[in-house]
C-alpha cells in the first residue's frame, strides 16, 4: 500500500472504529413498558372561576380576541 492510500483511509479507519465503538458500548437491554398514565384530572382544571377572569382582565384587546378565537373556533 502506498503512503497516499494509506493517509485517505486513515480518517475512514478512525470513523469506523468510532462508530463500531458507539455501537457496542450503547445499552441494548429492552426498556421496561410503558404504563399508561392514571387518569388525573389536569392541573389546569383546579384553577377558579375569579382566577380565570381576574387573568382576563389583565389581557390586552388582542389577547382577548384570541382567546375568545379560540375558546370558540
């Protein structure tokens, strides 16, 4: 093998043993299944009526309009 070839497949060599280094040394045991969350109510529900409008209040015309957008789309 000449120098020449030998410097073009050095990179080459490096990143194979890279990856084949990033391939074994990753976790390959199979993850525990995923139980299906318990049904909650949401955080947002717990929130009041006079929290909702004081939070109204301090929207500006804009934001208004979006939410009613929104609430009514």
């Amino acid at each position: 093998m000449d120098t020449y070839t030998h410097t073009q497949d050095k990179p080459r060599l490096e990143l194979t043993e890279k990856i084949e280094a990033n391939i074994y040394s990753q976790d390959l045991t199979p993850a525990a299944p995923q139980q299906p969350p318990e049904s909650k109510q949401p955080v947002a529900t717990k929130i009041s009526g006079k929290e909702i409008l004081e939070a109204i209040r301090l929207m500006d015309a804009d934001e208004r309009r979006e939410l009613t957008r929104a609430l009514f789309a």
